[in-house]
C-alpha cells in the first residue's frame, strides 16, 4: 500500500519529510483490508469508514473534520465503487459505494475544505475487442515506459520502443 509508505512503514528513501500522521488519514469506503493492513489502521488510529456510512457524506465530512485538517488530499481508488456502478477495476468488490454516493461525498469535501490535490487509481479497463473481460496488457514491451533515474547531478528518462 502506497499509503504505509507515506506513513513511514516503506523503504526509507521513499518515505516523506516529515511522514504522514496516520491520525490525518481517513479511508472511507475501504471493505477489503486483508488482516495486517485491518491490524496496523486499528493501531495507528487510522479513521476506516465503510461503505453503508455513505448514505449521506456527512460522516466522510465528520470524520475528516476529526483529525483537524482545513486541507485535504482527496485520493480515489475506483475500487471503493460497486461493481455494478463500473467495470474496469482490477479488484472488485461487492457492496461498494454508488458513483451518486460518491460524487455527492467529493462535493462535500470541497465545500468544506480546501482540496490541495488529488487522484484517481485502481482502474483497469478490459481489453478491447474480444480481450475475453480480461485487463488490457499494459507490460512494458506493449506500452511505452518512462524510468527516471536521479542522483545528485544527474536526471535522465529513457523510453522503451514503441
């Protein structure tokens, strides 16, 4: 999970200065933790908000009022989303929130706060054209790649053929 790094349970040269205060993070909708990630949000007092609380996104509003931020980084993985709301993620699950859920949360959210930044991920579209509903190949040989490589003097980027 991208987010344990960022609270500082990754490799430390990708961790943040300053890492992320677990009790800053709300994840709303989450239906799927396997037993370690369930253990560390308990014992980190990370909010976990799950999906019959969005009837109305007032608690989406209360809990992220509750770690006393005025600014928020929204990140959505398509995931938190019934699979009958949409196809195209790579691990479904039942009993998610509605997109009307969703996008009436969102709004919320930035009627309340500030929104500083934000993504979407976790979408895995099918192949097209008979792909048989499997994702789409996206290795490497398929789809032109980008790799930094950083050092103290230097950045370059190489591309993969096409």
């Amino acid at each position: 999970m991208v987010l344990r790094t960022l609270l500082g349970g990754g490799p430390a040269e990708l961790a943040p200065e300053p890492i992320l205060d677990p009790g800053l993070v709300v994840l709303a909708g989450t239906r799927a933790l396997d037993d370690a990630e369930a253990d560390y949000a308990e014992a980190a007092g990370i909010a976990l908000l799950s999906p019959d609380r969005f009837d109305t996104a007032e608690a989406v509003i209360a809990a992220l009022r509750d770690t006393g931020a005025t600014e928020v980084y929204l990140h959505v993985d398509l995931d938190v989303l019934d699979p009958s709301e949409i196809d195209g993620v790579a691990f479904p699950e039942p009993f998610g929130v509605t997109t009307a859920q969703l996008t009436a949360a969102i709004r919320a959210i930035r009627e309340e706060f500030t929104v500083v930044g934000a993504g979407i991920t976790e979408f895995a579209p099918l192949r097209p054209r008979g792909g048989g509903g499997r994702p789409a190949d996206h290795s490497p040989d398929r789809v032109g790649t980008r790799t930094m490589k950083t050092g103290p003097h230097r950045t370059t980027a190489t591309r993969s053929p096409e």
